[in-house]
C-alpha cells in the first residue's frame, strides 16, 4: 500500500484487517475509547489556556467543540 504523506486517514491494510476481525461491539468499545480520550485532551487543553475559566465554562465548551457546534454557543472571554 502507497501512503500519500498528504491523507493521514488512510488506513493500513493490516490495520482494516485487524479492525474487520473484531466483533461490533468491540469495535464500538474502541470508538468510545478514543472519542473520551479526545475528550480528556480538550478538557486538559482549555485548562492549560484558559485558567480563568471555571469548571461550567470548560464543560459547556468541550460539549460545543465535540458537538460541532449542536450544544448551542459558549460566551468565552478572550
């Protein structure tokens, strides 16, 4: 398999294999797995640049972000 440096979604062959064996749910286990990870990430990144912000504010514009935008709108100071 060629990767083209430019389309980091490519998956590898090997990988996709290891994916297909596994059964929905553990796929779905994997899904959530890295859905919170990403979440703890922003948790941790809005943290360290706005330590002004209480935990509500962190809260309502992690679920914005992750929402893309559904959650409604945050005022954030800048």
């Amino acid at each position: 398999m060629r990767i083209d440096k430019r389309n980091l979604e490519i998956i590898d062959d090997t990988m996709a294999q290891v994916l297909r064996d596994k059964t929905p749910q553990q796929r779905l286990a994997i899904a959530f797995s890295m859905w919170n990870s990403a979440k703890i990430q922003l948790i941790n990144y809005l943290r360290s640049q706005h330590s002004d912000w209480n935990e509500e504010m962190i809260k309502k514009e992690v679920a914005r972000r992750l929402s893309h935008g559904a959650a409604g709108t945050t005022q954030t100071p800048d």
